[in-house]
C-alpha cells in the first residue's frame, strides 16, 4: 500500500479493512495521530475524541463476522461538524453561547453512522451557529486551509473540509444552509454535496434556517459522498420535512446528458483564470458527447438578496431560544429580562447578532411585506424557473465559487463576504440538490489553490450529480 | 435605510445589548446590507407566483411515550441553576 491509512478515500479504506490489510485499531490510530499532529496549525477540531474502545473492537469484531456485507462505514473514522449532536459530547455550534453545552442525544445522522459502526475522531470548527463563508466567525479561533495557511478554508464547514483535505480522517460531516458544504469543498479541493432539501434529517442538527439547512458528505472522492449520503438519508418520524423515495420520481439519467450553463450569470465577477477551468471542463463534457448549452434562470440574481433576507429570518427565530434559562452562557443580574439581554450579550458573536438583528428588520411589521413576503415570492419564482429548465436539461453548472480560498481578513465587509455565496444559495431557496467537485486549479501567490465546479439537479436526482462529477473526476483535470 | 435609533430598537426586540460603537458600526453596515437586499423590490411578482412553499407537513398519532424520567437527569444537568429536578429562575411575580 502506497498511501497511509489515513490518506485513504473511504472505499479504499472499507476495502483494506474487509482484505485485512489494515484493522480498525491500525486506521483509527493513523487518523487520530494525524490530527493530533496537524492541528496544532490547522485548527480544523474544537476537540479531538479519545479512542473509544469498545466502539473500535465492535467495528473489528462486525468486519470479521460480516466481512464484505458489513456496512461500507463500519470502523471508518469521520470527522463531525460542530452543530451535530453527539450523544454526551460537547456540541458548541462554534460559540460562546453554547461552549459547555452537551448533547443529550444522537442526531438522526448520528445514529444511523452509529448503526454502520462508524466511528468519530472529533468536532470540528466552524462559523459560530454556521453563519459565515470562512470560518473566522468561529469564537474558538479561525481554521486554515491546508493548501495555504494563509487562508481561510471557506466555511461555514470550514473545519470539515480542512479535516478532510489534510487527511486527519476519512470523511466528514458538514451542514449547508447557502452553501457551507460546497464552499468550503470547493476551496479545499475536496467533494461536497448539499442534499435535496428533506433528503437527510434535521433533527440533532443546530438549526440555524430551518427551510434551507441540510446535512451532507464531505469527502476524498465523488463515490465516497455518494456511500456516505446514503448512509445518512432517509426519511424520520422526528422531522416531518424529510421525504420518502416515492416523494420524487426516479430521475436518473442514461447515457449522454444535456448540462445547461446561466451564462449571464457568469459575466460578471468571475476570475479569469476561474473561468478557464470551468469552460475547460465543459470542454471536457463535451469531448465526452455531452451536451452544453445555455439557459436562462433570470430570477437567479435576486437569489442572494431573497437569501439574505429569509435565512436571517429563520435565524433571528430559531436563536431566539438561547436565552441562558435552560442551558447554554447564563448571566445572572437584576432582573430576568436583564438575564436574558446580558446572556445573549455575552454569548453570541458579531456575525451572530448583525443576522439576529438583520432578521428581526426584515420580519418587522413595517418591512415584512417588502422584504420577507417579497423573498419568498422570489423563491416560488426561482423554484419554477429551474423547474422549467429541467425540462430542457438534466444539470446546471456553474463554478462553485467566483474565485479561490482567499486571504484571512480580505472580507471584512459583510456584503463582501455574503457574495462568496452567490452560485450556491439558490439550491437552499429551491431545495435542489447540488454538489461542488473539484475542477482544477488556479495559482495565487505562487500557490496552487483548488477550485469546485457545481452541479445542480432537479429535487430528488443526487444520482445525477454523482455520475456528472465522477465523469469530471475522472478526466483527472484537478 | 436603518438609522441608529432603529438598530437600538431591533437590538431591543432582539434582547441583546449594544456598545454605542457597536451600533454606529451596524448602522453603517446595514446600509449596505439593505442596499443589496433592497434589489428584490424590483423583482416584479404576479399573484399566481406568490403562493405557499412546496413544504409538505406530515403528522403523526400519539403514542408510545417514553418512560417518565428517561431524560429528566441529563436535561437537568444542563440548567444553568437547579432545584433537584426544577429549573431555577427568578422569581417573576411580586406578592407585595
């Protein structure tokens, strides 16, 4: 074997362990040490797990007894973001407000990784309660991208992709409300998809926009998120919003495929070199006998502004809750409203309250009509435009994000900042899946920095962004 | 646009307190913030487009409770203040 067990992607590393190439103990061990040893410097783990031991001999002892049949997680190490409930573990959401907070329960994708005998190697950093796009909204110190420490991984699953990228585990876990699994895939050079919306459970996750977030894989390799997204999909009786496989038709696609390109989306504030890529791999496709042709979403450039102003609404709602009563940073003073106010004062970040307080604007009785009512009549518009698309097409594409991993505090304008979203939030508003793969690279400063190309699908159709990406991940561009 | 006086009064809604620099640094901030968002008012929407979200809800029958007490001890574990199991809070009503 070339590679060190935790440089392995995670079929390879199923299939070392179902050849007795390497046991469970050997790869738990290499991944643990490697992020004992790289996060010093990457900061990618809030904490890092101490061996369970019983959970390691139980994977062992179900590869022995099942051997081949043993489900594709059994005893493979994953990295969890840090909104994900564990089962009596630490789940901070990356903030003050929550530092000693511990889980009482398994979230759904929890329990279904637990079922497969996965394993867990840590928490990871991120921005605080997933509201950022590089992880320096994290109130326990930024994470760096493991191809240039000196820049952010994008986020807000920014410790997950570093995590991923630098090898410290198999795979990952991120949430996605705009675009926090894509980003940061596509700035780390690793797979990221966002589910269709319903397709993976909310419950155990901390809600941040409850009509947009979805957990997703983050992973070494396109086959891999399509294992792991299995594992973690389905449909729970404690979220009435997952659906069921009948909920959308069957949409796989055979043979060559039609892949529609919102060219004038693209005019504007795309890197050069970003564009090169991404027409390169169109090239790709279509030396492949794929189609490319153009289409037209015009409702797409108001998507960032309906997401600006829906997803702070649900946030100023769903964090509402945190109020130091129950749980969470609890202040204590004159009088209970004074406890209230001095908790939230203390224990949310900037980013956190400037959405808490954007939210209650836009949700105000003077603004609702004009901005809230108005972005969800954006959304119903958006949702329709793709649907028609899809009549015509199979996927959309785009580049992930206009330009590479940048530079800690080039956006310091929260508007900057909020454009690092700009392709990846429609798929939030319609509740279409969509991925980000790897598509090259680009120099800056004499680095060589990855870039993500996007596939989005109709509701339902993952299997269409898997064979796209897999077929991109094979011309071996990146 | 926000004034200063309008971000003093969401942060009230909101029950968080702000330094005066913090407010001056919103304010201007969301000037920005309000600019870009404000674009979807020339979005134009017909009434037919401005309909409920495809969000199903699904419902469930009652039953098959759990035990009484499973999670009482590591939810209360969590309270910043307790008083064996109950919640301690301040006390809210004055009898004077």
């Amino acid at each position: 074997m070339t590679k060190a067990p935790n440089e392995l992607m995670l079929v390879e590393a199923a299939r070392a362990l179902r050849s007795r190439e390497i046991t469970v103990r050997e790869l738990w061990d290499a991944c643990h040490s490697a992020a004992v040893a790289k996060n010093p410097e990457l900061n990618a783990y809030l904490e890092i797990f101490n061996a369970d031991d019983a959970a390691i001999d139980a994977a062992q002892a179900r590869i022995e007894k099942e051997g081949d049949a043993a489900p594709m997680l059994c005893g493979i190490p994953l990295a969890i973001k840090d909104n994900i409930l564990i089962d009596g573990k630490t789940a901070s959401a990356a903030s003050k407000m929550l530092e000693n907070y511990r889980a009482t329960y398994d979230a759904t994708v929890i329990k279904k990784l637990k079922d497969q005998n996965a394993l867990f190697i840590g928490r990871t950093n991120m921005d605080e309660f997933a509201m950022g796009g590089s992880t320096e909204h994290s109130a326990f110190g930024v994470t760096k991208n493991p191809h240039d420490t000196k820049r952010t991984p994008g986020g807000s699953s920014g410790g997950s992709a570093a995590a991923v990228a630098a090898d410290t585990c198999i795979a990952a876990l991120g949430t996605d409300t705009g675009g926090s699994i894509r980003q940061p895939a596509s700035h780390c050079g690793i797979v990221g998809v966002k589910p269709t919306y319903g397709r993976v459970s909310r419950n155990g996750l901390i809600a941040m926009g409850s009509s947009l977030d979805q957990a997703g894989p983050m992973t070494k390799s396109v086959e891999d998120a399509r294992i792991l997204l299995s594992a973690i999909s389905g449909t729970d009786p404690l979220d009435s919003t997952t659906i069921t496989d009948a909920t959308y038709t069957n949409r796989t696609v055979e043979g060559k495929m039609r892949i529609g390109v919102p060219r004038d989306l693209l005019a504007e504030g795309l890197d050069a070199d970003v564009r090169e890529r991404f027409d390169a791999a169109l090239e790709a496709f279509r030396s492949e006998g794929h189609e490319v042709v153009d289409v037209s979403l015009p409702t797409s450039r108001y998507g960032l502004a309906a997401y600006y102003i829906v997803m702070p609404a649900e946030v100023s709602t769903n964090l509402a809750r945190l109020d130091g009563m129950r749980y969470g940073h609890a202040v204590r003073e004159t009088t209970l409203l004074d406890d209230y106010r001095a908790s939230r004062t203390e224990g949310f970040g900037a980013e956190t309250k400037r959405r808490i307080l954007l939210g209650t604007y836009v949700l105000s009785s003077g603004y609702i009509d004009a901005y809230y009512r108005k972005a969800e009549a954006a959304r119903a518009l958006l949702r329709a435009e793709y649907a028609k698309a899809f009549e015509g097409v199979d996927l959309i594409a785009v580049p992930t994000v206009v330009a590479p991993a940048f530079v800690f505090g080039a956006k310091s304008d929260p508007v900057a900042m909020y454009l690092e979203d700009v392709f990846t939030v429609t798929a939030n508003l319609t509740g279409a899946p969509a991925i980000s793969v790897p598509m090259g690279r680009v120099e800056r400063d004499g680095v060589s920095l990855p870039v993500g190309m996007h596939f989005t699908a109709p509701h339902g159709a993952e299997d269409r962004l898997f064979t796209a990406a897999a077929q991109l991940e094979e011309k071996g561009l990146y | 646009m926000a004034s200063a006086d309008d971000v003093k009064k969401l942060a009230a809604l909101a029950r968080i307190t702000l330094s005066e620099e913090e407010i001056d640094t919103f304010t201007k901030e969301f000037e920005g913030i309000l600019a870009y968002v404000g674009q979807i008012e020339s979005l134009s929407v017909t009434p037919e487009v401005n309909r409920a979200p495809a969000v199903r809800n699904v419902f469930r029958e009652d039953g098959e409770p759990h035990e009484k007490g499973k999670y009482t001890e590591k939810l209360a574990a969590q309270f910043p203040e307790r008083d064996g199991q109950y919640l301690k809070v301040k006390q809210i009503i004055s009898h004077d």
